[in-house]
C-alpha cells in the first residue's frame, strides 16, 4: 500500500504528557539550512550509510529521485511499483533541495489518522520523526529547447538554475527507527494530505 501512495507522490514529482522530546541529539544539519539533492551531486556524505536519522532519510530520497532501487534496501524500504518508473532527462535538469524544519524522538506510541486508504502504522517510542521542506528549482526553459539537437552541446547544458525555484505546498514528515547499526524508513507522511500531524505531533507541547 505505501508503495502505491507513493506513486501518487512520484508522479506529482516527475510532472504536560509529550510525544515528542526535544531535536535529536547529536545531529550535524542546521535548522533551515538548505541541501541538494540531485542525480550526481548531494550535500549529504552518508547516502547509502544510513547510521543516523538524517542519513536514512536522504537515502530514501535518493533511491526515489534517482531511481536507485538497492538504496532502498539500505533503509528497509521495497520500492513496489515505483520500479516501473525512470527519471527523464528533463528531470535531470532540475535542481532538488530542501531545508530540516524539525526533528524530534517519539516518546509515546502514536499513530496517524489515515488517509485514502492508507494503513495506520503505529509510531513507537525511540522512532525519529524528521520533518523537511522541500524546493524544485526549474532549468531555463528557453535554453532546453535550444540544446535539443545542437550540434556541440549536450541537452541542457548550461541552462540549470536556482532562479526559478518554488517550495513544495508542505512540509514531508518521515518517521525512522534504529536497527542495529543503520537507521531504516518506517514511513513517510506529505503533509499536505496528513494536515492533522502539524496540531497532533509537531506543535504538542
């Protein structure tokens, strides 16, 4: 089921009693600070070496946005579906960061309302909620259409740019939890469609 939500996702893409406690400690990212993630070059060191929260969730994204399958593996995740999918190399072009708006340990067991059919998967207590804010940033336009067929360049070349960039509507929830040495993927939530996390998680005091 989660495989099939996100293909939702994909295709968007391609086109007094706490929770919580605190930020996790001994995280290096800066609150708000952006990150790149794209198909040959990413601020993160550790894709694919998921040994902290942060680390889980950049492979995850990594194996999504490149279409890297055995990346999901790392984090426990079985793509499904999505493996049908491949990135076009328009979406090459686009530049893809994001900034880390929270993080915080569940301490109490929580589980989500569901949405269109989704499964309620519990949250225990020691999972890591990571929740960013994501950016597309467009190529030129005008300078793709002058690379198709041209004699000395290679199809958008030149033409990426962060001028054009748009934050996505919400911010992406990501719940991770410790096994062994590595950080694994539990699930993940667009807050768009789960808008009852912002009151019932990360604004509870």
């Amino acid at each position: 089921m989660r495989a099939k939500i996100r293909v939702r996702a994909v295709l968007a893409l391609f086109a007094g009693l706490t929770l919580f406690a605190g930020h996790v400690a001994g995280q290096a990212l800066e609150q708000h600070e952006l990150r790149l993630l794209e198909f040959t070059n990413a601020a993160s060191t550790c894709i694919g070496d998921p040994v902290t929260p942060f680390c889980a969730v950049e492979t995850f994204e990594a194996c999504l946005y490149r279409a890297e399958w055995p990346l999901c593996a790392e984090v426990d995740y079985e793509p499904g579906d999505l493996r049908q999918f491949a990135p076009s190399e328009y979406f090459k072009l686009i530049y893809r960061r994001y900034q880390v708006m929270s993080t915080r340990t569940v301490q109490a067991e929580f589980t989500p309302e569901p949405r269109d059919g989704e499964p309620s998967i519990k949250w225990r207590p020691g999972d890591v909620a990571v929740r960013l804010l994501w950016q597309r940033c467009p190529p030129i336009e005008k300078c793709v259409i002058e690379t198709q067929g041209h004699a000395t360049k290679k199809y958008g070349e030149g033409c990426r740019t962060f001028e054009f960039c748009s934050k996505y509507p919400s911010p992406h929830t990501y719940i991770v939890r410790k096994a062994g040495r590595r950080w694994i993927i539990v699930t993940d939530y667009d807050e768009h469609r789960h808008p009852d996390l912002q009151d019932d998680f990360w604004n509870r005091k």
